[in-house]
C-alpha cells in the first residue's frame, strides 16, 4: 500500500498534464473548471488513499500486538512446550518409558522376564520468570509421585526448593535416570538416601564454579524413597548438604574443564521401631543383604560421600566412595551397634563416533537412517563397584545379631560392561552385561538356592524412549 501511494500520485499529476495540454489546445471557456475539477477529485482520491493506509497500519499494529501476547508452542525431538509470548509462563510435557529384557544365568536368581521398567510423564514449567514447578508421576510398577516441588529462583546463586525431590549427596543417585551409563546405578548408591520430602536451599557461586545445596527433609533409608510424600516417622529431621566444584568449567580450552569434584553428607538422629534400616541389591536388582526384620536404627546415621567426574570429548568417567553409619538395635533391647557399610563405584565410558560425553549424556550427531546411511552413537561403558558390609551385623548367636550370614552376604564386587546405542535424541538403547561375586561371613552355611550361594551374572536390554 505504501510503495502504490507514491505511484497513484505521480499517474494522477501526469492525467492531469495530460489534461491541461489538451485544454490548452483546445482554448475551451470551461478550462479552469474541469482542471479545478480534476484537482478536487485528486484530493479526495488521495483523503481515501491515506485512510486505507492508516486502517493498514493498525492492522499491521493489531496483528504485531497479537503476535507479543500469543502463547508459543514447540514441539520437536525431545521437547513439547507451550510458553507465553515473553517466556514468563510455561508448561513442558516429558516423558520416559523404559522396557527391559532381563537374563540370568543362574536358577539361585529369578526367571528370564520382560519387564516394564519404568513410565513416566513428566510436568515441568515456570511461572511469574522466578518459579518453576516439577511433577513427575510413575506408572511402572509401583505407582507413585516421584518428584512433586516447587522452585523459587530468586538468583542463580540463591534458589529454594519446597516438595518431594532427590536427597543431593549421591553423585550417581542425583543423575537423571536416561542418562546413565548402566541400565541400573551401581551397588555403591544404594547405600545413599533417595528421594524424601522437604526444603532445599541451593545455587551457583563463584561465577558458577561452585554449586551448594543445604536440605532439610524427613529422611530415608539407604537407598530408600519416600513413595507416599507422607507425614514423617518421628520428629527428627534429616539434614544434608554438598558442594561441587567445576573450577575449569569458564574455561572451554582447558584439558580439565570437564572436571568435577564434591563431597556431600548427611546426618539425622532416628529414634523409631521403623528407622533407617536397609536392604541392598545387585546390579540384577536381586537382594544380596537385609537386615532382620525386627532390626530397627535408634541413634545417629551419617552419610558421607566424596565424589568427582571427568568428562574430555567423548571420554567419560564418574566415581564415588561412600560411607553409611547407622546405630542398630534389634527388638528393641540388648545391644546397640554403630554399623559402618561402605560402597564404591567407578565407571567410564567413550563414545566411539566421537560425540561428546557429559553428565547430562550423549547428544548424537545423526539418528538411525539406514537409507541415508546414518546409524545415530555408539559408546562403550564398564564399571566396578563394590559394598562391604560391617562385620558387626553377623557376630553373636542367631537371636542376637542383625542379620543372617546364610541369605546376607558380606560383602559384593560387581564388574559391568556394555554398549548404549542413540538411535536419537530421544531414543536408545542399551545391552549390560554384569557379574556379582559375593564374599560370605564367616560360618556362613548358605542353601544351594539361595542367592549369594553363587556368583551372579545378569544380561539387561533395554530400549528407551526418553523426551
């Protein structure tokens, strides 16, 4: 409309050239008038001409105004989000599902079986620039709400997390489940607490070299999860804390800039017939220690876990110690033990078409297209790990001690080695091969059928889908 003004004008002023020639010509009386005319008409044509351009001009306005305030919807491998125009408010829909095919070599373990091992769709957004919100249902086996909080970022050196989340003291507990090196974490984070209900205060500091995180929550077993988000089992709280350094991470040049390194505890008093009292499970998800059923924690239990990672293109590398004490008693009377179990976790990985490895996984370079001759990533990880049960749990007669040296092993070294295929960003699969060798107490007498009677050794398939 604009670029055609100009040029009406510039035809109207040449007809009315045109015109005055002619009138000339011709010397007729009536000459003034019909120019005067000509001029009248041109006017008003051009009176028309520009209210056309201003209702353009406010629509254009209207429809750039309409354009600010609409919601933007995303959706692309890995992502589905619906936000508003300025990003203030948003809600993003992921999800994960995970089928597994699992194999045993051995009749002392379960039968070969499909299973279902995880399904979840996960509710995450922002509202108001500085709150965000998590809620994260699991419909894989025991259904539950696995993640359900709120988050203030006042400052991404100061944020406060009110719910249901993950304890922050395991290194490997803490990364998010679809990328993981193994199909399983190793035997070593479950002596750390799961998720629990409570406050976290965190944030990144030192130009984000330095991550904190202080929280208070009611407090779980060892490798336990709070299922329900119910009321606490008594008055005491759990608290726990970490800090991480990533002190090359503003350095992109630096050999170490993928270098990692923290330590976390935790510490509560438990003071209930139903403490803090654990069970633990192999790589194959197997019980290979329990405590006897009446054994329950009546005193302090700390957690204490130093932790690193290293990640260099596409070498990857994650390990961590852990120590767990517990005061035990058993039926509530007679002896109280302050049991210390350590566990130990050291995996790597590299990725053998060279994309880079992190702690938030792999990104592939190409999906699986057989036709256009892409075949999507490849890495190779392995691990060993291993739990040592104190030897205190197994000493004094059968009614005395806390747990059954014939169905309890002492001790478990676990060695793993697999291959993770991304077919995509949101799709991969994986193929885990792990072996358990178990260490008995001594006088430990173990029935032929039982678990610990002999080595495990476990296949774990899995294809994910993960957005």
């Amino acid at each position: 409309m604009k670029h055609f003004r100009p040029a009406f004008r510039a035809a109207l002023i040449a007809a009315i050239g045109f015109s005055t020639a002619s009138f000339g010509a011709a010397q007729t009386p009536s000459r003034d008038d019909e120019i005067a005319a000509l001029r009248e008409q041109i006017r008003l044509l051009d009176q028309k001409l520009r209210v056309l351009e201003r209702n353009q001009e406010l629509k254009e306005e209207a429809t750039a105004a309409a354009a600010k305030t609409a919601p933007k919807i995303t959706a692309s491998d890995g992502r589905i989000e619906i936000a508003s125009a300025d990003g203030a408010h948003s809600l993003r829909l992921r999800g994960l599902v995970q089928g597994d095919f699992r194999a045993y070599d051995s009749a002392n373990n379960p039968n070969d079986t499909f299973l279902l091992r995880r399904a979840r769709l996960i509710f995450e957004g922002k509202f108001a620039k500085n709150f965000s919100y998590v809620v994260q249902p699991e419909f894989g086996g025991t259904i539950q709400i696995l993640d359900a909080y709120v988050n203030a970022g006042f400052s991404p050196a100061f944020q406060v997390r009110v719910g249901k989340f993950k304890t922050p003291v395991g290194l490997e507990q803490l990364q998010s489940d679809p990328v993981a090196f193994f199909n399983e974490r190793s035997v070593a984070t479950g002596l750390t607490p799961n998720r629990d209900v409570g406050l976290q205060i965190f944030g990144d500091v030192l130009d984000k070299r330095l991550n904190y995180t202080f929280a208070v929550l009611n407090g779980v077993p060892d490798g336990g999860n709070n299922t329900t988000g119910s009321a606490d089992f008594d008055s005491n709280k759990l608290f726990a804390a970490r800090l991480f350094a990533t002190p090359f991470a503003n350095d992109p040049e630096s050999a170490l800039s993928g270098l990692g390194i923290g330590i976390a505890a935790s510490v509560s008093d438990f003071e209930t017939t139903s403490g803090r009292a654990a069970s633990y499970r192999t790589d194959g998800q197997q019980t290979f220690f329990s405590y006897d059923a009446t054994v329950a924690a009546v005193g302090q239990g700390t957690t204490i876990s130093p932790q690193a990672y290293f990640y260099r293109g596409p070498f990857g590398l994650l390990a961590e110690y852990i120590i767990s004490s517990i005061e035990l008693q058993r039926g509530g009377a007679g002896r109280v033990a302050d049991v210390k179990n350590h566990g130990y976790n050291l995996s790597v990985g590299y990725v053998l078409t060279g994309e880079d490895s992190s702690y938030r996984g792999v990104t592939p370079k190409t999906v699986f297209n057989p036709s256009a001759g892409t075949w999507g990533a490849f890495e190779i990880v392995a691990r060993v790990a291993g739990v040592d049960i104190d030897d205190t749990v197994f000493t004094g007669p059968a009614n005395l001690r806390f747990a059954n040296p014939n169905t309890s092993a002492s001790a478990i070294t676990t060695y793993g080695l697999g291959l993770n295929w991304y077919l995509s960003r949101s799709v991969r699969a994986n193929f885990d091969l792990f072996h358990n060798k178990f260490d008995l107490a001594p006088g430990a007498t173990p029935a032929a059928n039982a678990l610990i009677s002999d080595d495990e050794t476990s296949f774990i398939s899995r294809l994910q889908l993960s957005f």
